[in-house]
C-alpha cells in the first residue's frame, strides 16, 4: 500500500461521512427533541432517493436542485406522521415506540416495494463522472457535492438551534417537556416541527447521494445501521457529536474498503463494539 492509495480511501471515506453525518443529524435531533428511537428514518431517506429519482427521470430535474422540492415536501411528510402516529406514543415504553416506528418503516418500504419493483435504479447526470484532483488524490465531483451541502445543512441546523427562538424552544422541550409547558411553549408543535426537520435532513441526503448511489426499496437499512452507529458513536443529543461521529465512521469505512471484501465492515463495527465498552455515553455524549 502506497500513501497515495491511502490518502485517497481517507478522502474518499471523509466526504462519505459527511452525508452519514447529515442522516445522523436528522436521527439525533428526533431523539434528542422527542426522546424517540426512529425506526423508520432510514426509510424516510429512501423515499426521498426516490422523489430525486423521479423528479430526474421524468421531469430532469438535477438531484440537487430538487433539493428545494425534496426538502420542504418531506418536512410536511414528517409533521404528518408525527401528528399521525408518533405523537400517540410519546408516553408509551421505549420497546413500544421502537416497534410502531419499525411497524411505520416495514408500512413503507413494502408500499415502495409495491410502487417500484425491488430493482435497483440509478440516474446518469453530466457531472457523475467529473473528478479534482488534488496533490496526486482524486476527488469525484458528485462525492464533493454531497459532502459540502451535507456540511452547509448541519451549519443551518447549529445556527437554528442556538441563534433561533425555534431552536431556544425546541432546546427546551427537550431538556424539560413540562416547564416548556408552563411558560407557554406549544411542545405538541415543537416536537411536529422537530420530527418533520429531521425527515427533511435524511431525505435531502438521499438526494444529495443519488448521483453515485442506486436508489431500491431497501437502501435505506444501509444507511440507518451507520447512522445509529454514528448517533452512539457521538453520543446521543450531541449534535457536535453527530457530525464528528460521521467523518469518523467515513474515515473508518473508507480505509477497511482497503482490506479484504470480507473484513471491509469489521473495523467500523469494531470501533462501535470499543466505544461502548470504553464510552458508552459516546465521544460528546453525557451520561444520563
């Protein structure tokens, strides 16, 4: 192995963990706000791979642009299936919520599975084969694209949540659902609105990662997997953890791509294994 094949899984496995960042966000503010598992958030990305998908196909819309479409759709999905369903199990045990959120992923991914066929599909764009490159590593275009606009929304999200009345109330229905209460928060619409940003976040990564990722009805259980190991490998409610968890699960993947095929996933779930010995907290995470 020479340092340039090295340098080029690190680069590779870096942008890959920004969209595992992005994903994990989305999962970390749901539970972090509502104190839900979501089950059902990986399927959330495959749908809304989907809606890039047939935007491009029969309308040719660029997976990017559709982002603006994707976005502010999936938000209204999500306030709807809070509204719907999670806000009727709030209250209820964690190995409830675990399994209506399940039940709502198994509900959708067999209706795609109906409307799509289980098929892979991908879209061919004009950039799908553009690459940089820089000192001597190659850096693929639609990669370097996912990657910044996955770190361009985690930046929107940090400045809602610390610079925003909205963030200030969903901070304090998070850390205490009755005081929020009683000085006048609406935390029924606070945890809608928490729920339906974090369906956005992961369906815009499903976007984002479409032009170099093939979209099927469950694609999305690939992603899910990592971004809980992301959320437990940052701590949960980290948001900084989040983000740091997922360029280090990139960085982890991208150098066991170097091993052999059947080893390529033992690294990343070997760090998971040594962090919840160690911290099981996480790396940002407080113990509670």
């Amino acid at each position: 192995m020479d340092w340039q094949t090295l340098a080029q899984a690190v680069a590779g496995g870096l942008l890959l963990g920004g969209v595992y960042a992005l994903v994990a966000l989305g999962l970390n503010l749901i539970f972090g706000v509502m104190k839900v598992i979501n089950f059902a958030h990986g399927t959330f990305m495959m749908l809304g791979m989907y809606a890039s998908y047939w935007l491009f196909a029969l309308y040719g819309v660029d997976p990017y642009p559709s982002i603006l479409i994707v976005g502010p759709a999936f938000l209204l999905v999500g306030m709807a299936v809070e509204r719907l369903v999670v806000s009727r199990i709030l209250d209820a045990p964690e190995h409830d919520q675990l399994l209506v959120t399940l039940g709502v992923s198994l509900f959708l991914q067999n209706l795609a599975l109906a409307l799509f066929k289980a098929d892979p599909r991908s879209i061919r764009t004009v950039y799908g084969d553009w690459s940089l490159p820089v000192g001597g590593v190659v850096i693929s275009a639609p990669r370097l694209g996912a990657f910044l606009t996955a770190l361009a929304l985690a930046g929107v999200l940090f400045w809602l949540l610390r610079r925003t009345d909205l963030g200030k109330a969903m901070r304090a229905a998070a850390e205490e659902r009755e005081g929020a209460i009683l000085v006048g928060i609406d935390v029924r619409r606070i945890y809608a609105l928490a729920f339906g940003i974090g369906t956005a976040l992961v369906a815009v990564a499903g976007s984002v990662v479409l032009p170099f990722f093939h979209v099927s009805p469950a694609v999305g259980e690939t992603f899910l997997l990592t971004a809980f190991i992301t959320v437990v490998l940052g701590g949960l409610g980290s948001f900084p953890g989040a983000l740091i968890g997922g360029l280090l699960i990139g960085l982890v993947e991208g150098l066991g791509a170097l091993l052999p095929g059947s080893l390529r996933q033992l690294p990343v779930f070997g760090l998971f294994i040594i962090t919840l010995l160690l911290r099981p907290q996480g790396l940002l995470g407080s113990r509670q």
